[in-house]
C-alpha cells in the first residue's frame, strides 16, 4: 500500500470558479482554496477521488491534505496506522443510512457460495483450516468497500455525527447552514508549514479515539428506533461550551475580564432551526425543515399527522399524543426522511419495509399511538402497489400487518377481512413471511392471512349472533369452516373456535343435530389437544342442546361427564361450577333435596378459591378469580332456592292441616311462626350467617334471579326451634 493512501483526511474543499469565497475567510489560508462543499460531490471527495470537468467554466478539483504526525504516528505503514486510517474514511449520505439493507443482500450472496468458491477463498487466504463460516465472513467483510462504506468502527460526515454540534470541521460543512456554523473567533494551527488543521478537527479525533471502544456497531437504522436516553449535561460536553472552561483560584479583576472574553468566545453559534423550535411550535419547525431539505411527500403526510391530532385534540377525551411529544416526532421524521429517500430512488420496496417498520413502532406503544401506525401501515400498502417487479410480495405483506393490526388492536372486523383476503390471494403458493419486519417467528404469509381471516369472521358471527341475528352470521361462519377444510396446516384452537361457534349458531337456528355434531367435533379435537377446560365447554352446550330436545337422560350424563372431566384435571374452578350446573339441573326438575346437596359442594368451592386469592396480589390474579365473588353469592343464592323449597313445601302442608276448627295445635303453631316471620308471597328471605340478599323470583324462567338489594338481618332464636319441629307427615297424622 503506497503511502499517500496511509495518510489522514483532514480538509476536503472545491476549488470552483462559480463559487463565492467570503464564506471561507479565516486564519492564514488562501479563500480561494477553501470553499463549502457541494452536497452532490460529499461521496467522491470523501472517498479521496479526484474529478475535472471537461468545461473551462465548472472545472473544479478536490484537495485531500494528509497529516500522518498529527496522531503521532512515525511510520507510515505501522499496523496501529492503518487501524486509525480504515476508521478515518468517511461514508457518503445515503450509504451509511441504508447498512441495514446491504448487510442482507451481503449476506444473501455469502451464503451462497459454493464449496468449490468456498476452496477457492481458502487456498487465497491461505489457511485452509478456515470453516466455512468463517470464510464468508472474510469474503463479507473484503465485499464491504464495493459499496463505498468504511470499515469498522463506523463513522460517518462531520455533520452528520451525533456530536456535530460539539466538533465542527470548518471546510466539511453544508453551504445552506455554514454561516451558522462558523465560530466567531477564526484562526487556525498550523504545523510544520503543513495545510490548516482547525481545533475542532483535532478536538473530534482525540474524543473519538477515546470513546470508540465503546461505540456501538449499529446502524443508523436501528438507532433512529433505539429510545432517547437522558445524559447529564456536563459543561465540557454538553451545552453551548466547546470545551471547559479555565479554573480561577486567585481571581482578580483583569482575570476575571479574560474569563468573560473567553467564556464569550467559547459559546457555539445558534443554528437557525434551534432558534426556530424554540420561537414556534416544535410540529411546525419540523414541517418547515421538511419542505427545506426538499422532502415534499413526507412533509405532506407529516402535516396531515398534524391536523387529525389538532381535531382530535377538541374531542373531551383526547389524550395528548403527537404534538406534545418532541422525541415521538423527531423519530416520525427520521423514518419519513428514510422512506422518501427510497422513493426518490424508485425502490418501492424498501421504502414500504421502512413504513412498516415506523408503523410497528407506533404500534408497540400504547393504544393512544395506534392511529400514527395505522396511518404508517396504510401508506405502505398504497407505496407497496407500486412495487411491481416482486409479484405482489410486498403488498400481501402490508396487507397482511394491516389486517392483523385491525383485527387484534382496533377490533375493526371488516376491514380486517378485506384486506386479509387479498393478502391471501396474492400469497398464495409463495413461502413468503414477515419475520424481518415483526421481529418474530412467522408462518408464511398465505398460511397466517388464513388463520387471522377466520379470526376475523369467528369474531364477525359471534357479534351477530348476539345481536339476535343468526341466519346473518351463519354464513361467515360456514366461510370459516370452509377455510378450516381447505388448510392442511391449520392452527387447532382456531379450528376448534369455528366448530364451537358453528354449534352455537345451528343452536340459536334451531339446528339441534347440526349443533350436537359440531360440539362432538369441537370436544375430539379439544380431548386431542388436551383442553380440559374447552371438553367441559363442550359437554355443557352439549347439555343445553339435549335439554332443549327435552332428553333429560342424556342432559344428566353430559353434565356428569362434566363434573367427571373436572375431577380429572383436578381443576377446582371446574369442579364448583360442574356442581352448580348439576344443582341447577335438579333443581330444576323438582329434586331440591339433591340439588341443594351440589349447591353446597359448589358454594364451599367458591368460596375457598376466593379466599385464597385475597392472598394473592391482583396483579397475578387468573381470568376465573374475576368473577368469583359473583360465584360465591349466586351459589349462596341458588343453596336458598333449594332450601326453600323444602321449607316451602313444609309450610303449605302446615297451612292445609291447620284448616278446620278441630286443629287446634296446628293453628297455633301457624300463628306462632306467623307473628316471628314476614308473608313470604312476593319474595323470600334467605338465611346466611351475617349477610342475606333479598331476591325476586321471575316467574317467567324456573330459577331466574333478579338481584333486589341486601342488609343485614338477625334470625330470631325461636324460628330455628320451630324449623327444626316441622317435619313431613301423612294427611292423617298431626305434625309434631
């Protein structure tokens, strides 16, 4: 390697005729031998290439000054010389931005090497005990300059650093901001009668070296996505200074006057834009600075961003989303600018993926930054439409996170299913999938559209039905079903969820048999997959369906197959409400005696499950410990039913031997309870331990409750005495 190309990029400048100097007047330089540099030329000068133009009038030549004592090396071709030189190449603009892109497509091509290529690439290393995997990450890594990138550690345009505000290099600077940019004490160093070296290019490359173990390799990509990490502001970083400022132990006054004329001297110059986020609001600078940099179509799109919130904001429950959040927009600009980039160079495809990429952003925040996403998502699928070359890929994949977010996040069914039926279409046959755009494990395309479509038409019937419109939804569902038939590699709790509601729907229709063989293929798949609590789903609608066939018999055995199931699994929860239903059922058909047995079983069940999760914090909490407190008042109340019944039963034979003026004992008896109890005809009263609800019974159902109030009520100590008297005996014998 010669030695000019071991030297150190200093200064890059444009000698131009057409080119005004009063910009450049600082130090002891020649103005004419240092001018801004065209953002046009940014990717030959900074690769130290030389270019003249055939015409007279816009000949121009770019200089490269080398300095190789100025980091105070010796040797030219010293091995920690070349280290510094391969950090010290900059990249272009673009080039920088889209690594991301162009790590794929390296790798892509390096895993496809061939083990002839690959013998090949070992004999030229010279070590032919290189894996493969190590060899297509020496040939990846030989590949990289083809692209016009630097090497490791990456860097990157003085201005396009995140510490340009503190390290400027006087002749790498844009020509539409340099007079902002330019400090207002000159003056440059110069060594040895070598070219000008500013204190901010030396400053940069001391500081570099010493953060750049620990700089991260990361794309510039991944770094607009990465959260904003609050840094103190130090003085000597942070803030206006560009370096710390001297210490003063003994001050006097002439000190103190330096100190002022220093501390003068060390604030940077305010950029325009600064000035101008700080003057207006910040939505409006960034729209401004957009329409400058000449990004229409995103400034576009950012301003209709900006109405919908401003409209939004009127509305009484409008949470401040967009406009309030600095940070938010700065990464919504930062992707727009990315995307339009692409468009500019036609590359429709890519500028999609970085749309969906800022849609899933939004979309990982809460629900109050759902509608930037579902703009974001929106916009890729119309760009994606353009991209006509990959045969519809791109545009099934949008379609398909559009689907998806419409289907699970803003529950609109039916958009969901428009578009996750073309996305179905365009995909199908293809092994496409979204993994690098989600981040997780995916299915092809054609497969997961399939299963999220019925999701969606699940979701669609099960709405109808409950609506009281069933012969609507009956066709969405036999859609799904049919669905189910046709994919080989469904997902079984999906499959299972379309039997389940088909059986619903044939049982609000009046389909009984139809109904019965859809919960018997929900429950084979349920028993398969072993989903103890689906099988006791199953063998309960199975129940209902008998009962409304009026077979009893079988309504009994399903929900004993239930309770079976139940103790089975061991699953308390089941257990209480397989004996709640069975108390129910007996209830129901005049057993009170058995049934207050289960209603017993179930309440003690409840109430243990309860108790337990008093002690447990809320926060891990199961879905059933929801409702269980409902549970344990309406088994309490069902155990009242049951015992009132019997008491009932009782009292109206008491009231039938009482008739007559020859029972004497029995009217007295009736008086006696009559004066310690209230009548009992609109309502009963039942008896707890310190709580009793008041309830009424609907006479329309068997045992519909209707839940009145509740208080507290004391039993008096003689009521129990004459409960316990009362007992059941023939029309002839007294009751005693």
């Amino acid at each position: 390697m010669s030695q000019e190309q071991h030297r150190f990029p200093v200064v890059v400048s444009i000698k131009c005729k057409k080119l005004a100097f009063d910009e450049a007047k600082f130090g002891t330089r020649d103005p004419e031998d240092v001018v801004v540099v065209k953002k046009c030329e940014r990717r030959e000068l900074h690769m130290g290439q030389h270019r003249t133009g055939t015409d007279s009038e816009d000949e121009f030549i770019a200089y490269c000054y080398w300095y190789p004592k100025l980091f105070g090396v010796d040797e030219v071709g010293s091995s920690n010389l070349a280290a510094a030189l391969d950090d010290s190449i900059p990249s272009s603009d673009d080039e920088g931005i889209f690594d991301e892109f162009l790590d794929e497509e390296l790798e892509e091509k390096a895993s496809a090497l061939t083990s002839d290529e690959l013998k090949e690439l070992r004999t030229c290393y010279g070590n032919e005990a290189l894996s493969d995997a190590k060899v297509r990450k020496i040939w990846k890594k030989q590949q990289v300059p083809r692209y016009g990138r630097r090497a490791k550690p990456k860097t990157k345009p003085i201005l396009e650093r995140e510490n340009k505000e503190q390290f400027e290099c006087l002749c790498d600077i844009d020509r539409t901001f340099s007079r902002h940019y330019v400090p207002r004490y000159g003056g440059g160093v110069e060594v040895d009668g070598m070219e000008l070296k500013t204190p901010h290019f030396i400053g940069f490359w001391e500081t570099f070296k010493e953060r750049a173990a620990q700089s991260s390799d990361m794309d510039e990509f991944e770094k607009v996505i990465e959260p904003q990490q609050e840094e103190k502001v130090q003085s000597d970083e942070k803030g206006l200074l560009f370096r710390p400022l001297p210490k003063m132990p003994n001050p006097c006054k002439s000190d103190i006057q330096n100190f002022r004329q220093q501390l003068l001297s060390s604030f940077r110059p305010l950029e325009c834009r600064e000035i101008r986020r700080y003057r207006m609001p910040f939505s409006e600078a960034l729209y401004l600075e957009l329409q400058e940099d000449r990004y229409f179509d995103s400034a576009h799109f950012f301003k209709n961003l900006i109405i919908k919130d401003y409209f939004a904001s009127k509305s009484p429950d409008y949470v401040p989303t967009l406009t309030r959040k600095k940070g938010r927009m700065k990464h919504l600009i930062s992707f727009l600018k990315i995307a339009e980039k692409f468009s500019r160079r036609k590359e429709y495809q890519k500028e999609a993926i970085t749309l969906l990429k800022s849609g899933k952003y939004f979309n990982d925040h809460n629900e109050n930054w759902w509608w930037v996403a579902e703009e974001l998502y929106k916009k890729a699928v119309k760009v994606s439409r353009k991209s006509a070359i990959d045969g519809g890929k791109m545009e099934a994949i949008a379609r398909y996170i559009l689907g998806t977010f419409y289907l699970e996040c803003v529950h609109r069914v039916q958009l969901a299913q428009e578009h996750l039926s073309k996305a179905r279409e365009l995909s199908l046959g293809k092994d496409w999938n979204a993994e690098r755009i989600l981040n997780k494990k995916q299915e092809p395309v054609h497969k997961e559209c399939s299963n999220y479509l019925c999701q969606a038409l699940i979701a669609s019937s099960k709405e109808l039905r409950k609506n009281g419109k069933p012969e609507k939804a009956l066709p969405l569902i036999h859609r799904s079903y049919k669905l189910c038939l046709e994919s080989k590699t469904f997902r079984r709790d999906i499959e299972m969820e379309t039997y389940f509601e088909l059986g619903l729907t044939y049982q609000a229709l009046g389909m009984l048999e139809w109904a019965k063989v859809a919960f018997k293929k929900f429950m084979e798949i349920a028993k398969l997959e072993n989903y103890p609590r689906s099988v006791c789903d199953g063998y309960l609608e199975l129940a209902i369906t008998y009962r409304s066939e009026g077979d009893l018999s079988r309504c009994h055995h399903s929900l004993t197959y239930y309770l079976e199931t139940a103790e089975t699994n061991k699953d308390e929860n089941l257990i209480a409400f397989a004996n709640r239903y069975l108390g129910e059922y007996h209830l129901n058909n005049g057993n009170s005696g058995i049934a207050s047995q289960f209603f017993e079983n179930a309440f003690q069940s409840f109430h243990k499950q309860f108790t337990e999760s008093l002690e447990i914090p809320i926060n891990s909490w199961k879905p059933e410990y929801m409702t269980l407190a409902h549970d344990v008042e309406l088994s309490r109340v069902l155990l009242g039913l049951a015992k009132g019944e019997v008491m009932t039963k009782q009292i109206c034979h008491l009231i039938i031997k009482a008739r007559g003026a020859k029972n004497k004992k029995e009217t007295l008896e009736l008086i006696n309870w009559k004066n310690k109890k209230d009548t009992f005809s609109s309502g009963i009263e039942l008896e707890t331990d310190e709580l009793t609800s008041f309830y009424e019974i609907d006479s329309t159902s068997d045992y519909r409750l209707t839940i009145q109030g509740s208080h507290i009520h004391e039993e008096p100590s003689s009521t129990e005495a004459f409960y316990k008297s009362v007992r059941f005996a023939d029309d002839d014998t007294a009751i005693v």
